[in-house]
C-alpha cells in the first residue's frame, strides 16, 4: 500500500511563541499553529459503486482523487532542527466517478525537518533565517469522507506521504 501525500499550499501562518532575542525563525522552543490552503489526495476505501455507476459494483476498491483543502497544523520544537505535531482540515471536491460532491476531515500527525535553519548555522554569509523557515517532512493520519449521492455515504480515508513547506515570519 503505498502512497504519496503531496500538499502544495500558501500558508498564513501564525507565530504562538517567539522572543525577541531569537536569532531563527525555528528552534527548539518553538511552537507554532497554521492555517493553510492546498490540495491534498486521501486514499479512499470503498464496498461497491453509487448506485450503478459500472465503476466497481459489489467489489471493494481504492482510489485517491484530489481535492480542496483547508488545513490547520500545530507544530512543537522537540529539537534545534525537528518538530512534531497534529494536522486536521476540511476539504472537499465536486461531482466525479458518479458522486455528487464530497467533504472529507482527515486528522494526524507530522514530523518537520527544517533544514533552512541548519543550512543559516553552517554558513557564514546571513540568509534571514531569522524570518524564512523552510522545511520539509513526513505525516501519517486518518479520517472520514461524506459522499453526496442523493443519500450519504461515509468511508474512511487514509494518507501518509512526504510534505514540504515555508513560512515567513
């Protein structure tokens, strides 16, 4: 079962802890809390078609169709370079594979490498760390999906993958 989880977004980001003496845009104390928008593929698990649409009737399947996503994500400091945290949103698409339109709330959990911030403490030269956080990671979670088809169905959703990002501070 292999999946690639991809987000492209543009982050409002928003700072919960910072100092006035903190020389980079991420340490180990930081804690930080974003709101995002982006496009995200969710594996989906279904048992048969909506209501005879001939794409896998009485048989179980997968599929991973993209959809709009508002995210929000909580990230803490657990290392000079690595934080942790929990990822949740809303998204959701319109009419495709016969369904009427679809609303999905995954939850789960990320890991960040923000590399911007070692590659600022091997240099000599300043690259505005102190503003510019930059970062790429690993997630894994879960969640739910509510298909429209004249009726509702819910099946579960599932997603793991790598994820990059930047925020500026």
């Amino acid at each position: 079962m292999k999946r690639i989880f991809f987000v492209t977004a543009i982050s409002i980001s928003a700072l919960l802890y910072s100092s006035t003496t903190q020389a980079q845009a991420w340490d180990k104390s930081s804690k930080v809390l974003s709101l995002g928008l982006g496009a995200s593929s969710f594996f989906h698990i279904y048992d048969g078609a909506p209501y005879g649409t001939g794409w896998g009737l009485s048989r179980r399947g997968f599929y991973t169709p993209i959809t709009g996503q508002l995210n929000f994500q909580g990230e803490f400091g657990v290392h000079k370079y690595v934080g942790v945290g929990f990822t949740t949103g809303i998204g959701g698409a319109g009419s495709y594979y016969g369904w009427s339109g679809e609303m999905n709330i995954p939850i789960g959990v990320i890991a960040n490498f923000h590399f911007y911030q070692l590659i600022d403490d091997k240099v000599s030269a300043d690259i505005h760390s102190d503003k510019l956080d930059v970062y790429g990671g690993l997630n894994i979670g879960s969640g739910v999906a509510f298909f429209f088809d004249g009726g509702s169905t819910v099946v579960p959703i599932a997603f793991g993958g790598v994820q990059v990002g930047a925020r500026y501070y």
